[in-house]
C-alpha cells in the first residue's frame, strides 16, 4: 500500500521528480522515465542478456532484463542486430509471468527507437499490469514519427484513466505523434482541476497549435515559484517548464503568444528565461 501511495505522489507531481513535465513540455518525440546510469554488468553483452532472459529462472529474468534496457539505452546496438534484438524481446515479453520482466522487455524495445517494435506495445498496451502498460505507452513515443501503429484509439482511451500519470503519458505520446484523434480529448482536459496535468495538457496542445491551451500557456509563461505549498514547484522547476515551453513555441513555430514573450524578456526573475524569450520572439517574428 505504502508503494503505491508514494508511486501517485511521484506521478501526480511530476515537475518534483524530474520524471515526466520537464520532458512533456519538451515534446520532442523523445519520452525517457529511466534515467541511464552504469551498468550493473559492463562485462556482459546484450547478446549475454538475451541468453539470460531467455534461461533464467522466473524471479531473475527480469534482472537481466532491467541490465538489457539500461544497456541499449547507453551503448549503440549495430543496426544489423535489432530485427534479432527485438525478435527475442517478444518472444520474452510473450513467455514472462513476471510482470517486471515484461516490463523491461518494453523498456527495452521502447529505447531501441525502431518501429519493427510497435506489435509488442501493441499488446503491452493492454498488459494486465499497470506498470507495463504505463511503460509500454512511453516506449511508443519513442518511436519514429508516422509510425504504423494500429492500436491508437486504445493509447487515447487512456486519457480517461483516474491515474493522473497514465493521462501524462497517454497525453504526450498523442501530442508526439501528432494524433489526430486525440486532439479533441486532449482539449477536454484542459479543464482538469490537477494544475500539474494541466500544464502537461497545455504543453502537449503546444504539438497541435490548439487555441484552447493558450490561457494556460499563458498562466505557465507568467508562473512565479512557490513555497511551502503541497504540489508546490520551486524557482528551478518553474524555469525548467518555461524553459521547454519556449523551445516547444519555436519548434512549432508558434507565434501566438508573441505579445506574452515580449513581456517575459524584459521581466522575468530568471536571466536565463528572460534571455531565452527574447531569442524565441525574435525567430517567431522573421
């Protein structure tokens, strides 16, 4: 019970964990929820991994498992290998009991970035564990732009989960890949009373250039830090938001918050975002 308090905690205030809105609001294509660290164990190969996965016993596959995702996302896998890699990482997902090693093969497949991988999130979308599908829904934004994804609408019903990260995640891999159908169920979620999923909201409708975000853009680009307040974002985290929205009004070339920029360059605290402001506004206006 206790874990699954502190997982909430971790979702529903994702700006504090670094997890998932200073990457929402980036929207890059790029969604990474496990920060790469050193290896376990360097000495072995993704090679050796896959052999492990495939004859360990089911409370230690997924340890093999947890070690191929982290390998694959630090080292480069020859291009020759992913069809064989990804072959074994259904075949894995397929077999596992485990839920921790399905989720890893997820994992796994996400950081590969290779579209052969979408008939296994297809179906780890629907997995019968939360953190599997959490997982595999992040994983799909990692995936090239345009890919051929048959289970959209299932990734859109997501965003009428109660799980406040599961509507994060839903909500920027739609945005990522620009769903059409998507678009509308995000603006509806503009409204939602959790600031934090709002601005993640406000910041994936960034992608679809939707008008209805543009008060909260608004309320994001004017944003003071706060103290002391539960769900509270500090003077780093609110900087970090400003920071990644502005990149994200460039990337767009979106210049309908011109008029906001201009004010922000002059009078923002942060020299930085005040800099940065400026530098966007100019690109927008040529």
């Amino acid at each position: 019970m206790n874990n699954e308090v502190k997982k909430k905690k971790i979702l529903e205030n994702p700006i504090a964990s670094g997890i998932i809105v200073p990457i929402a609001v980036i929207l890059i294509g790029a969604l990474v929820v496990f920060g790469v660290t050193k290896l376990l164990s360097s000495e072995r190969s993704y090679k050796d991994l896959v052999r492990e996965m495939h004859t360990k016993t089911l409370g230690n596959r997924w340890v093999a498992a947890f070690e191929l995702s982290k390998l694959i996302s630090s080292s480069q896998i020859p291009k020759e290998d992913i069809p064989w890699l990804i072959t074994n990482l259904k075949e894995i997902y397929g077999d596992a009991k485990d839920p921790r090693t399905r989720q890893f093969a997820v994992v796994a497949a996400g950081a590969l970035q290779n579209s052969t991988a979408t008939e296994l999130l297809e179906k780890a979308i629907s997995d019968e564990d939360d953190k599997v599908r959490f997982h595999a829904i992040v994983a799909l934004g990692n995936m090239p732009h345009g890919v051929d994804f048959k289970a959209w609408p299932g990734v859109v019903a997501y965003l009428e989960s109660k799980d406040v990260g599961m509507i994060q995640a839903a909500a920027l891999t739609l945005a990522t890949h620009r769903v059409p159908e998507a678009k509308e169920p995000l603006q509806k979620l503009i409204e939602h009373p959790n600031r934090v999923l709002r601005f993640t909201v406000a910041s994936a409708l960034v992608n679809y250039k939707s008008e209805k975000a543009i008060d909260t853009l608004k309320e994001i680009l004017f944003l003071e830090p706060e103290k002391k307040v539960d769900s509270s974002l500090n003077e780093q985290q609110v900087v970090a938001l400003k920071l990644s929205l502005l990149s994200s009004l460039e990337r767009n070339k979106w210049p309908v918050l011109n008029d906001e920029l201009s004010i922000v360059a002059k009078q923002d605290k942060s020299l930085k975002v005040a800099a940065r402001a400026g530098e966007v506004l100019n690109i927008l206006k040529n």
